[in-house]
C-alpha cells in the first residue's frame, strides 16, 4: 500500500488530487470524452502520446503539468 504522504506528492507533482489517483471511477469518466467532441488540436495531441513509448508519454505528462501550473502561476501574478 501506498504511504498517504507519497500519493499526496505523486497528486501534486502531477496537479491532480489524491482521490483522482486512486478513484477507478475518474478513468471511466475520461474514457466516455467521445472522439466527436474533441478539437483537431487535442485528436492530434492523442495521436502523438499514442505513438509514445510509456516512457515518454510520462515525460509528456510531466511537461503539460508543468506548463499548466505556469500559466496557473502567471494568472495568479496579474
């Protein structure tokens, strides 16, 4: 079992929460976000992450946190 203290790290390294990451629930709910309602942009983004290895879809993973909690940061200075 995973120490609390680690999941709360691992939950905001990656900006979610630590009920998100042991919630089975959340991964249904994002598997039901239908091909349809999706912007060319973010088909394009799946693609690529898609033809990642595990490896580098991680690493993306951790760049797109990073870059939210930028802008997430910058909002909060102006």
């Amino acid at each position: 079992m995973l120490p609390l203290d680690v999941a709360v790290e691992i939950a905001e390294f990656y900006g979610v929460t630590v009920d998100f990451l042991v919630d089975k629930k959340s991964d249904k709910d994002i598997r039901k976000f239908s091909e349809h309602e999706m912007t060319e942009k973010e088909k394009s983004l799946l693609r690529i992450f898609r033809a990642l290895s595990e490896f580098n879809q991680g690493r993306l993973i951790e760049r797109a946190s990073f870059l939210q909690n930028e802008e997430k940061n910058r909002g909060n200075a102006e």
